[in-house]
C-alpha cells in the first residue's frame, strides 16, 4: 500500500465528507510497502497523535522526531512524510480536516483573523506537541476527547466535536509565530519541489538527467541542485535512488524477477538495483522477498 498522488503530489483520498470534512484515522507505518508513507500533501490540515512506537516524520525541510504520545501539526498543503526508527513500527491516529470546520465560511472574521494568518504562512509548516510546554497537555486531552466522540458517535457528537476543534485551534493561533510571514519567494520554491517530485514520480521507471528536471521547472542545473538540497535535506539523486527502492517493494510481492524490477525501477541493471537496494535497506531484494514471504 502507497498514498495515491495526483501530478502534483496531492493526495486523492477523501477527507470526511462535504458536509462534515473531517475524518479520524488509525494506521500503522507496517501496512505501507516500504514501512513509509511517501512525500504528499493535500489542503487538509492534519494533525497526528503517535499512539505506539516512534517515528521520523517530515514536513517540507524540517524534519521530527515523534515518540509515543507526541502530536505533530502539519498545515494545509505542505509536503510530507513518515518512516519507522530502528525498524519498529508505529500505530498512529491523524485527524484530518479541512479548515472551514473551524471558521465556518469563507472571509468570516474567525477565517481572516484566527485561520488565514495560519494556513497562508508557509513559515509554520508544522508544530510538535511534546509537552515542552504547559498548554501541550491540555491540547492533547481535546484531541483525545474528538478521537473518543468520532469513535462512539454519541448523540449531537457533530457539534461536541466542532467545539473541541476549536478549542484546539485556539491553543494552536495563540501559541504560532504568525508575525513571521513567508515571503512569496517561498512558495515559488515549493512548488519548484513539488515540480520536482511530480517529474520523479511520473518517471522514476525511465533514464533521469539532471538537465531533464531543471528543464521541467525552468531553473538552471545549479540552482535545481540547491533548491532541491535545501528544502529536502539530501541530495536529488540521493532522493531519486530511494524513491525507485521504495516504488520496487511493490513489485517484491509479485513473481516478478530481480531484473525485471530493476528495469522497471530505473535502475540500469539489477546488480546496480541490488547494490543500492542493499545499502538503503539493509539487506538484498532476494532477502526482503524471503522475508515478505515468511509474513
């Protein structure tokens, strides 16, 4: 399993419903095919609460580290990702919902005041809940309480919900940086990367050329490299190696031969496939084949 993307890494499932745009999750980094969602965003906003285990989650250029208990904001649009640490697995529950749950209509006094000032600023991609401070506590116990409601369903649980979103919403207005405004340069670059990441994966299978992606995003090589390096902390074709090793687990689970997968993959022959397989993973494609089976 893999979150479906479209062209543009937006993720194409559905969040809730058009009349309640909200949805509670439980998922485990072992049901992924490489124990790793992969990068993708949609205009959602998701907050995740780590019920077991850890995990390395990503959002645009930062990166965290989420133990259990921990809660991440991940903001409207930004990209990102999550893998497992020291092989171990995580369970997880995101909340994910569109922002007109918490402002009600377009231009209201709460969206242009308390949500805009969030959503618009690409400068607080995320926030880690980890108790640092007081008001995380108190966060949680809300976020608790909207997973329990959504989960038994109580009578008028709709509108208790709503109210426990806001009070969250609150807490989080009250406690971002919303003074520090991304300049729009910013959102050029992240669409540059997510240029990138749409190339990649409608091509991943094919020859790529550094002049290939500069080509597509209309930016010269150098700059291609630095921008890519900058906001993804690792090389382009560091990314490229391990994108095309995540796309061949899935092939891993098939009859497919090693070679077969390699020329699928990208990968100009399977000795080079298993090498670079081997390095990422830790062991050879035949050995994490083995494995599957043995599940």
């Amino acid at each position: 399993m893999q979150i479906i993307t479209n062209q543009f890494q937006k993720e194409l499932k559905k969040h809730g419903s058009d009349h309640f745009p909200f949805l509670v999750s439980y998922q485990r980094l072992s049901e992924y095919d490489s124990n790793s969602f992969l990068w993708h965003c949609h205009p959602e906003i998701e907050i995740t609460y780590i019920k077991k285990g850890s995990m390395h989650y990503r959002v645009n250029n930062r990166s965290f580290h989420l133990k259990e208990g921990d809660i991440i904001f991940c903001n409207s649009n930004a990209l990102h990702s999550g893998e497992m640490e020291d092989q171990e697995d995580c369970s997880y529950i995101p909340i994910t919902f569109d922002s007109k749950l918490i402002y009600g209509f377009f231009q209201s006094t709460i969206c242009t005041k308390y949500v805009d000032p969030v959503i618009q600023n690409l400068a607080v991609c995320a926030m880690h809940i980890d108790y640092s401070e007081n008001w995380h506590t108190i966060f949680r116990d809300h976020m608790l309480k909207v997973i329990s409601l959504d989960k038994e369903k109580p009578d008028f649980y709709e509108l208790d919900i709503s109210i426990h979103m806001q009070t969250m919403w609150k807490l989080l207005a009250e406690h971002f940086p919303l003074q520090a405004v991304s300049p729009a340069s910013d959102l050029t670059e992240y669409e540059r990367i997510r240029k990138i990441l749409s190339y990649i994966e409608q091509n991943y299978m094919n020859r790529i050329t550094l002049t290939d992606i500069s080509e597509n995003i209309h930016l010269c090589e150098s700059e291609c490299t630095r921008l890519f390096k900058r906001h993804m902390n690792t090389t382009l074709f560091a990314f490229l190696k391990e994108y095309r090793i995540e796309r061949s687990l899935e092939y891993l689970n098939t009859k497919e031969s090693i070679s077969n997968i390699a020329e699928k993959t990208g990968f100009s022959d399977s000795n080079y496939y298993t090498k670079v397989f081997s390095k990422i993973k830790g062991c050879s494609p035949r050995e994490y084949r083995k494995n599957l089976l043995k599940q």
